[in-house]
C-alpha cells in the first residue's frame, strides 16, 4: 500500500511574519513598561505614607519628643511645618526620595533617633533569622524527597501520599509559633521564649518558618521527582548500568528547575512569615520594628522598613531566578526544556480530608451562633464544662460563641474577598502585558507587607485587613486566567474570528471570556480557606479587626498572657486554625490546573523522551 503523502505546512508570508515580529517587540515594550511604572507606584506610595495616613503625624511627633507637651494649635502647626507637610505630596515625595537616595532615612517620630542604624540593625537579625529558617528548609525537603528518590532508584517510581508534607504546610507561622512558644518554652522549659540572645534564640524561631516552607517545598519536589522517575530517560540510563549518583543527580536536575519559580515564592514568604515569627518570639528583628512602626504611626521607621522589606523579597526573587538560570545553563538558552507533566490526579480519597475539615468548622460555627460573644458573664479564664464547652477568656466570654460567630464572619469577609479578586483577576489575565508589572509584585508581597501599609494609611481595622489580603490575592487568579486564555485563543474556532469579520474585543468578550470564567470561579472559591487563613494572620499582628471583635487571630493573640493558667483560651483558637489550614492546604490540591482542549494530550510526546539539563 502507497503511504499517504502529507502536504508540506505553507510558511507564514513575509507580511505576516514582520507582524508577528512587531507584535512580540509591542508586548515586549509593554511588559517593561509595566514593572517600571509599577517599582515607581510602590517606591512612591511609601513616600507619600505620610500624607497618605489619615492620622495627624504632628499630634504623634509631638507627644513622642515630650509626653507632658499641651497639644495646642500652635504647637501643632510647627510640627507640620517642620515635618514640611503642608508643602504637598509631591514636595514631600520629591524630598524623602533625594534624602533616600543620599542614605537619610529621617529621624523616628517616636525616639527622635536616626532610622537608619536601627533598620540595619533589625534588617541583620531578620536577614540572620531567615537564614537559619532555611537550614531548616532544606533539610525538612531533603527528608520529605528521600522516598520518591529512593523509590526511583529501586525502580517502582510513586508519588507518596504527602501526608507528613501537607501537615506541615497546614501551620501558619504564627500558630505553629505560638504552638513552639507554649510547648517547649513554657510547659517544658528547654529554650528561652523571648529575645534575641545568640544561636539558642534562633532554633525556635526559625523551625516556626522553616517547617511549613520545607514542607511545602519537599512536596514540590517529590512530586516532580517520581513524575520524572517514569520517564524513559530514566529506564535507559539504569539499563545502561549508569551510577546512583548521576541517576540521582539527573533526577534532581529534571525536576528541581521548574518548581523554582514556586520555591522562590516560598522564600520570599519567609520575609512574611518573619514579621508574625519575630512578633511572637519578641525578636528585634525589622518585621517587628516595622509592625511596631505601623501601629504607633513611627512613619520614617515604617517607610525604611516597608521599603526595606520589599527590598529583601525582590532579591530573593532574583535570586531565585538567576539559581534557575544557572541551573538550566545551556537548555535554557537554546531553548530546548521541557516541564514535566504534574501527573495530578484527583482520586476519591483526597476529597476526604477536606470534608473533615470543612465539617468541624460547620460544626464550631453552628455550635457557636447560639452564645453571645459579647457578654462577659461568665466567670474570668473559667474552664470547659457542660454549658461551657470551650471555655471562657480573660474577660469572661464564652470562647465557643466567639469562636463561631467569628468563623462566620471570617468566611463572609473571605468569600467577599475571593468574589473580588475574581473579579480583579479575570480583568487583568486578559491584559497579561500591561498587568505584568502589577502581577508580579502582587505575587511577591505576603500579606503582611500589604496589612502594614493599609494600617498605615486608614488603621487597623476588618474592612482594612480585607483590603490588603484583597491586594495581594487577585494576582494568581490573574496568572490563571491569563494561562487559560492563551489557550483559548490559540484555538482554530477563535483564531479563524478575524476572518469572519469579528473584532479582537467582541471575540475576547463573547468567546474567550465564557470559556475561562469558569475555570477561575473555582480556583478562586478554592483559595477561600487561604484567604480566611491570611485575614485571621492579620488579626493576629494587630492589624485586622480590633477588640473586641469576635476574630480567630485576635482571639488567639487575647489569650497568649494567660497560656500557663489557662491554656484552652490559646488551644481553642489554635485547633480552629489547624482545622482551617487543612482546610486551605487540602482543598489547594484539588485546584484545577490550566485547561487543556479535548483530544489534546497535557505535555508534549517529547515530554517522555527528555533528559535533564545540565
């Protein structure tokens, strides 16, 4: 039988190449454009936190230089006038900027001292904090890689269950601290719970970051790992008789590369998870001086250490990129990569957790409805009990009414926050180019730098703290819907609409739009637990709702003083939270990946054929 001849595939003519050619240059152009006027709205919005602050600075220099001082009218005005805010907002931003780039942080509303040394000084002990925390890391991902590896090398790749590395990642760094805090210093006395006082002051500290990012990062890459396991490369090299330590060496540079970029975000979260870390353990370090900062309105000392902060987070970010670079060497360039499948599937058995979960906390919020959260009528720091099931506070409150009504209101300020970021982010991810800039940031700012400087500016309160999760959370919605739509518009059905007539705006609205809407609605739905989760962090720090609003994180923060005579007024709050993280960590896996069209297989045929890089 004659072999069917296939017709050569046409090149595109000359025209349409030079199009294509100044189109990639056009969203090249943009892109830049964007990160820059982005690095200078954020550099200028700390600049301006003085005038943007809806508090008066005056009446705060002023009782921070003399607390006996009359707060007279008079007085006042040559605080401004010497502050220089009645010059306006670009005068001020044009001098801070010049004083900035000269090394002149200003001196502190509060202590009168330069801002400088003393941001240093935290910047080192945060800088030396996160250091140890990632000695952790790395060793808490070796241990969580060691069975996908060892399980590659017997020949039987397999993903493992992720238990261990799920349950790590389900403790925010605040409540595992605050778990570490109370366990071994308190009830068992083996490590100093306060202060900065050499290496024995770090271990604590650093395992509160270091345990949920190992976590994470250990499930990243075993993951990657057995997935690259059952590729052929890899029963060819052990046919071939190839040695333990290249195979393992392969094996690790297949799969670590492209699961840097989310490693990188989880090592820009340690400077996050810092500020609640350093809170708890009362570390001198700049997350603390800067929530510190935000919470008396020291504006110079918040200006150096939001700056800073967002500083640190960009350098690992770049960090990040230039190990992945440098990894890839030559693929990289000759642009010859290709990602491993995830290989993800969802089975029956993963929706069991989350369902546990979920049903706890429906049964604390419907067990807590029915109590007042208000009343203090019961007696002060009283213990569990048939009408008390959890217990009272400090203040005599019933901690499961609390505990309930602050659920519900968690989950609805959580739920407005998902449907707007949804909203923000279906928006940007149809313009990718000129949102790169904003989507970048977003996704490198933990929460806690967003609550600091919302704080800043209208104080600390619900609507704030929603507002800064709100800042931050759209971004991955925005990087999916982007994803999706490239996907939807490379598809015959789409691309052939010009030719018919339709414009590049009717067919991003009437056909691309319906295709990716729904894709994101439930991604964004599944990042509710999270959303909860960050705004019950922010309640913590001080920055969210204020007392004596019924909420987890303020709940837990009333009740650290009194965790050795009473400490169900801690343990209640903090099993809330685990159940929530579970939640939120579990639910996560179950998130869909990018679309792929029917009939089309989610990697490439090459994909089982490729060797690692390096």
């Amino acid at each position: 039988m004659t072999a069917l001849a296939l017709p050569p595939v046409a090149s595109p003519p000359p025209r349409t190449s030079r199009l294509r050619r100044r189109q990639g240059r056009g969203a090249s152009v943009v892109r830049l454009l964007s990160r820059v006027l982005t690095v200078v709205a954020v550099v200028a919005v700390v600049g301006l936190l003085p005038w943007l602050s809806g508090r008066d600075p005056a009446l705060t220099v002023l009782r921070g230089r003399s607390a006996d001082q009359e707060a007279t009218p008079e007085a006042l005005a040559a605080v401004r006038e010497q502050l220089g805010l009645a010059d306006g907002p670009l005068a001020l931003l044009g001098r801070w900027a010049s004083d900035v780039l000269r090394g002149d942080f200003g001196t502190s509303w509060v202590s009168g001292a330069q801002v400088l040394p003393g941001a240093l000084s935290a910047l080192g002990v945060s800088v030396t904090l996160m250091a140890f925390s990632f000695v952790v890391v790395l060793a808490v991902a070796a241990l969580l890689v060691a069975p996908s590896l060892l399980g590659v090398l017997r020949g039987s790749p397999r993903r493992t269950s992720g238990a261990v590395a799920a349950a790590l990642t389900a403790l925010p760094e605040f409540l595992l601290a605050t778990a570490l805090l109370v366990v071994v210093s308190v009830w068992l006395g083996l490590l100093p719970p306060y202060g900065w006082d050499g290496p024995s002051s770090a271990v604590l500290p650093a395992l509160a970051m270091g345990l949920p990012a190992g976590g994470l990062v250990g499930r990243l890459i075993a993951d990657a790992v057995a997935t690259s396991g059952a590729e052929t490369w890899v029963s060819t090299w052990t046919a071939a008789g190839a040695p333990r330590a290249a195979l393992t060496r392969g094996l690790l540079l297949r799969a670590v590369p492209p699961v840097l970029p989310q490693i990188g975000l989880v090592a820009v979260g340690l400077v996050g998870g810092a500020v609640a870390v350093e809170r708890v353990f009362a570390i001198p370090g700049l997350g603390r001086t800067t929530l510190g900062a935000a919470q008396t309105q020291d504006l110079p000392v918040l200006q150096a250490g939001m700056l800073l902060l967002i500083a640190l987070g960009a350098l690992l970010g770049v960090a990040t990129d230039v190990t992945r670079r440098a990894v890839l060497g030559r693929a990289a360039r000759a642009g010859g990569l290709v990602i491993p499948s995830s290989g993800h599937v969802v089975r029956r058995r993963d929706r069991l957790v989350p369902l546990t979960a979920l049903l706890l906390l429906a049964v604390l919020v419907l067990g807590g409805l029915a109590g007042d959260p208000y009343a203090a009528d019961r007696g002060r720091l009283a213990g569990p009990s048939g009408d008390l099931l959890l217990g009272a506070d400090a203040s005599g409150r019933d901690l499961l009414a609390r505990l309930g009504q602050g659920a519900a209101t968690t989950i609805a300020t959580a739920l407005a926050v998902c449907l707007a970021a949804y909203a923000v982010g279906l928006l940007a991810g149809l313009l990718p180019n000129a949102t790169a800039g904003p989507v970048e940031v977003a996704n490198a700012a933990p929460p806690v730098i967003a609550g600091l400087f919302v704080a800043a500016v209208v104080g600390p309160s619900s609507t704030g703290a929603a507002v800064a999760v709100l800042l931050v959370s759209w971004a991955p919605l925005a990087s999916h819907t982007a994803a999706l739509v490239a996907e939807a518009v490379a598809q015959p059905h789409v691309r052939v609409l010009p030719v018919l007539g339709v414009g590049r705006t009717r067919a991003l609205l009437t056909h691309v739009l319906p295709m990716v809407a729904g894709p994101v609605l439930r991604n964004a739905f599944l990042r509710l637990p999270g959303v909860a989760l960050a705004l019950a962090g922010l309640g913590f720090l001080g920055l969210g709702p204020q007392p004596p609003t019924p909420d987890w994180g303020l709940v837990l923060a009333e009740g650290m003083p009194y965790v050795e005579r009473a400490p169900w007024v801690v343990l209640a709050p903090a099993l809330s939270l685990v159940a929530l993280s579970v939640l939120a960590v579990s639910a996560s896996a179950l998130a869909p990946s990018v679309r792929r069209r029917p009939g089309r297989s989610a990697r490439p045929a090459t994909a089982q054929r490729a060797e690692p890089v390096g």
